[in-house]
C-alpha cells in the first residue's frame, strides 16, 4: 500500500505547476489588457502616474514573472519531449537562463519607472 503522505511523482508536480501559472496569469492578463486600453487613451503623465500606483507596479511584475515561469516550464516539456536524452539538460538550462534574464530585467526595468 502507498503512503498517502508520500511525495507525488515530478510530472505531476510539473503539471500542477504549469496549470496553476496559468491560472493565476488569467486574471493578470485581464488587468493586462484593461493596462493596454488605458494606454491608448492617456497621455505620457497619466501613464506614469498609473504605474506609480503600487498595486499596478506589483500587478505588472508579477504578470512579467509568472510569464517566464510559465514560458520556462512550457519551453521544458517541449525539449524533454523533442529533443535527444543527452542534450536536453542543457536545452532546459539554456532556456531557464533565458527567461530567468527576461524576466530580472523586466523587473529592474519597472522597478526604475
């Protein structure tokens, strides 16, 4: 019999992961889009002053981070699926680099708004 307090396997944990940073990407990109209208509408002063707001600072931060999350785990089942046992652990590195890069500048970048 299977200890019910035993650990899940790693792909369902991976699962759970992915499925969750989307979950919580739906509502932010919703407030995405509702930033995007804004945009159109406002001028150079407005828009600083929107983003000065510090729920749409942690809104914005916390969209660009979930996204790269979510693309560094999508990116990772793609190359365990497609690409050779012997290269994959350097595709997945070289991928998670990536968007761990993406998504510190985005951070340094709206943190200096």
């Amino acid at each position: 019999m299977k200890n019910p307090l035993s650990k899940p396997p790693l792909a369902h944990t991976h699962w759970l992961r992915q499925r969750l940073s989307a979950l919580f990407l739906l509502p932010l990109s919703y407030w995405l889009f509702i930033f995007a209208e804004h945009c159109l509408h406002a001028n150079y002063s407005e828009m600083l002053t929107w983003l000065h707001l510090p729920l749409n600072q942690y809104a914005l931060i916390a969209w660009f981070l979930l996204v790269c999350y979510h693309g560094a785990i999508g990116m990772q089942v793609i190359f365990e699926d497609y690409i050779p046992r012997h290269r994959q652990r350097l595709a997945i590195w070289t991928a998670n680099t990536f968007f761990m890069g993406l998504a510190l500048g985005a951070v340094i970048f709206l943190v200096q708004i």
